[in-house]
C-alpha cells in the first residue's frame, strides 16, 4: 500500500488492490483431494493478472530506497 501511495495512484484504487489480498486464502491439491484451506498473508496468487505490476512497483520502490541511501541524494 505505501509502495502504491508513493508512486501516486488514488486512495481508492489501492484500497480496491488491498481488498484482493486481504481476504485471499489458498489450499493445496493432494492425491485424495483438496487439502485444509489457509490465509495468503504476504503472497500474489499464482497466476494472478497483477502480479507483475505489483512486483515491478516494489522492485522500482526497492531501487530508488537504494539509490537514495547510497548516493546520499
């Protein structure tokens, strides 16, 4: 959310991507079926159409973060 805040992008659309992930739960696929269901704390789905936005955003984020505390900018 802050990586989201900083680069500009509206209140309600990061609010609307928070929404995607805060509820996101999971299960995995055994032999006998479909295992317990568990909560996605700090994970993208797989497969998920955001995902590489979202890893690029906090990847530019990271960047800059290192840019400015090494160069002193």
């Amino acid at each position: 959310e802050g990586t989201l805040s900083r680069f500009g992008f509206a209140d309600e659309w990061i609010r609307g991507v928070s929404a995607l992930y805060s509820c996101a739960s999971s299960n995995v696929l055994l032999p006998g079926g479909k295992g317990t269901s568990f909560k996605l704390s700090r994970f993208v789905r797989q497969a998920c159409p955001l995902a590489p936005f979202l890893f690029l955003f906090s990847t530019e984020d990271r960047s800059i973060y290192l840019t400015v505390t090494t160069t002193g900018a």
